[in-house]
C-alpha cells in the first residue's frame, strides 16, 4: 500500500508504507529514502554519530470527533563510523543489537527497511472499528555536540524530516 499523503521535506521521504492487525499482532513495514546531506555526512565522518528516529502513532478513527490515539512509538538508529576499522556500524537504541557494514550506503540502506511488530489488546482484534498508523523519520538532533546543534538550527541539511505519513490499518 502506497503511502496516501505527500511528504513535506524533500530529504527524507517515506515512499512505502503498510500496516495490518492480524489476530492479535500489529505489523508495520515501511520504506524510507533518506538523503543525507554533506555536511551531516562531513560530521559522521569525523566521528559523531548521528541518529535517525522513527516514529509512529496508532489512532482509532472516529467519524464526528478527532481521532482517538491509542499507541505511539519512537525507535532510534545511531549510524556511526569507526575510523580504525574504516565501518559504519548501525544500532538500534533500544536493544543491544548492531550491524556492521563496509560503506556508508549499505549502513543506509538497512535503516531505510523498516519492520515492526507488537502484540495489541484484545479490543483491538474484537471490534470493528477502523484503525490509523502515522509514521514519520527524521534526523534527530537531540543527541549532537552543542556547536553542531547551534548550527542545525540555520542549515537546512540537519533539519531533515519526512513529515507525517498516514495509512489505514488492514485486517
């Protein structure tokens, strides 16, 4: 299923997006295109990791009211580059795991693939009502030096965002 809402930053994009409620797990897969500028590469390079957050929020649609959010997520990528091994390592923030790769493309790529499961409640599954996941990435700066974060508030490469992406949950 094709995300149904344009993104509003050309420099990172979500270009897919899919969730579906099956029994009682929740499954998001997504796709991301994400353009790192040269300046936020320039500081990889030279040592300071950066982080790429994913997040997400499930709302059950209502039709007279605003939507009633039920779930939201947030994920964190830390890519970082080790200089005595010449790799870029890829972590997820909320686990020990870690992937190691050779170019800076590859380390990209495996954050651009974007799969996650939950086990939902049981008036999730037991009910007919109709359920939203929103979704979006973007270059977190929370965790940058000061003088970089100074200096991410004025160029436009460190602001990077897809904005929100919506799409229905299938069953």
């Amino acid at each position: 299923m094709l995300v149904s809402s344009a993104s509003v930053f050309a420099d990172f994009r979500v270009t897919e997006g899919f969730s579906q409620l099956d029994n009682d797990i929740l499954r998001t897969q997504s796709a991301f295109n994400l353009d790192i500028g040269p300046d936020p590469l320039d500081a990889l390079n030279n040592g300071i990791p950066l982080t790429i957050a994913v997040e997400m929020v499930l709302s059950r649609e209502r039709s007279w009211l605003p939507d009633e959010k039920i779930a939201q997520w947030q994920f964190l990528y830390e890519i970082s580059y080790h200089a005595l091994s010449g790799r870029y390592v890829v972590s997820e923030q909320s686990s020990d795991e870690y992937e190691s790769y050779s170019t800076f493309n590859e380390a990209l790529q495996a954050v651009e693939q974007f799969t996650a499961s939950w086990q939902t409640s049981d008036s999730m599954t037991g009910n007919d009502q109709n359920y939203l996941m929103k979704l979006r990435v973007r270059l977190d700066l929370t965790p940058l030096p000061a003088p970089i974060k100074l200096v991410s508030h004025v160029i436009r490469q460190w602001r990077q965002n897809s904005g929100w992406q919506q799409w229905s949950v299938l069953r």
